[in-house]
C-alpha cells in the first residue's frame, strides 16, 4: 500500500474517532439500573431523550449495577474510562452503603478517588446525592448526609443535593419496598438531574 493510501486511510480514521458522539456516563446503583421497571422508562433513558430533544449529540452509556455501594464503583472505574472515555461522569454511588450500615468515611473516600480518578481521564463529575431512611439512627444518618455536600465543597464539584427530592415521601411515586421509585416519578428525576447537568455541559 503506499503512503499516500495509509495516510488517507489514517485521516478517514482519526476524522471517524472525532465524529463520535461525546460519552456521559452513568455509574449508579439501582436508582439508576431501574430497578422493577422497563429500561425505556428509567430517569436515564428520558435524560437522553431530552439530550436529544436539545439537540444535543451526546451520547449516555449507563454502567449502573443494582446493589452496587461506592467500592464497586471504584473497583470498575478504571475499566469504564478506559473504554469509554466519557466527558461526563453522572456518579450515582453511596445508597446501599448507607443501607448496608457500611462507614461513611469509607464511603466519602470511595467517591473521592472515582472523581479523582474521572477528572485524571478528563471527565468532569456531577455527583448525585442520595439519602437513607431515618431508621438508622440520628448519629449515622447524620454522618452520612454530610458525605455529599463535604464531596462538592472540597473537590469543587457540582452536586444534585438529593436526586429523590419530592418523590422518597410520595407513595404514588415509590415501589412497594419504600426504597424505589416507580415508573412515575423517572420523569421528575431526569428533570431535576438535567437541571444540573445542562449548565455542565455548556460550561
């Protein structure tokens, strides 16, 4: 092959790599997994279709695992950098470490390094906060509410205080267990989580 060939060859590849499409990234629980509902009617989902409806090209690869606390997040980031290169990182991480009784200071350190390591690969954060229920007792939910704002304050992150704001509280926006929402409130997520994430994007 000469090397006028290899060297058209190589622009048509290099213009093909910078014609895909911008990665967000999603790496949540099952809050954003979609736990006991359709994937097509999670927060998600109807997040990219405002994305498109925007004209926006970005493109959300949701890498959520029901169950998932902030050490397997961390334990996956690498390998989801790697691979997708996102420009954004929705970080979604912390509810079942909260359920699971798990320490809020490893916690706090578990979602530091993912967005250290995010903005290593130069991906901007957007964390999304969450909250447990109030059965877990006074000392530890206090703990554990301070994680998110302490996160923003110190790394200088952008934060979704509590992206189940005006839904946790409404039964006709939850699942049976208490814990999920249902399909109806995914629409009042992905407003409020766009709210926050539009701005990022044009930053």
């Amino acid at each position: 092959m000469s090397r006028f060939l290899v060297a058209v060859l190589m622009s048509l590849m290099s213009s093909a790599a910078m014609a895909k499409p911008p990665v967000i990234i999603v790496l949540g629980d099952s809050i954003s997994a979609g736990y006991g509902i359709k994937e097509d009617q999670g927060w998600v989902a109807l997040l990219q279709a405002k994305l498109a409806e925007a004209h926006s090209n970005y493109s959300i690869s949701n890498e959520s695992i029901s169950g998932d606390t902030s050490a397997g997040g961390l334990a996956r980031i690498d390998q989801i950098l790697a691979a997708q290169k996102p420009t954004v990182l929705l970080l979604e991480l912390g509810a079942n470490d909260g359920l699971r009784g798990l320490s809020p200071v490893a916690m706090k350190n578990n979602l530091a390094e993912i967005t250290r390591r995010a903005r290593q690969a130069g991906s901007k954060v957007l964390l999304l906060g969450m909250k447990i229920p109030p059965n877990y007792g006074k000392r530890y939910i206090e703990l554990f509410y301070k994680v998110y704002p302490q996160l923003s304050q110190e790394l200088g992150v952008p934060l979704v205080p509590f992206i189940l704001e005006d839904v946790a509280l409404d039964k006709a926006l939850m699942q049976a267990d208490g814990l999920h929402p249902n399909e109806l409130a995914q629409p009042f997520i992905a407003d409020k989580i766009a709210s926050y994430l539009f701005p990022l994007l044009n930053n």
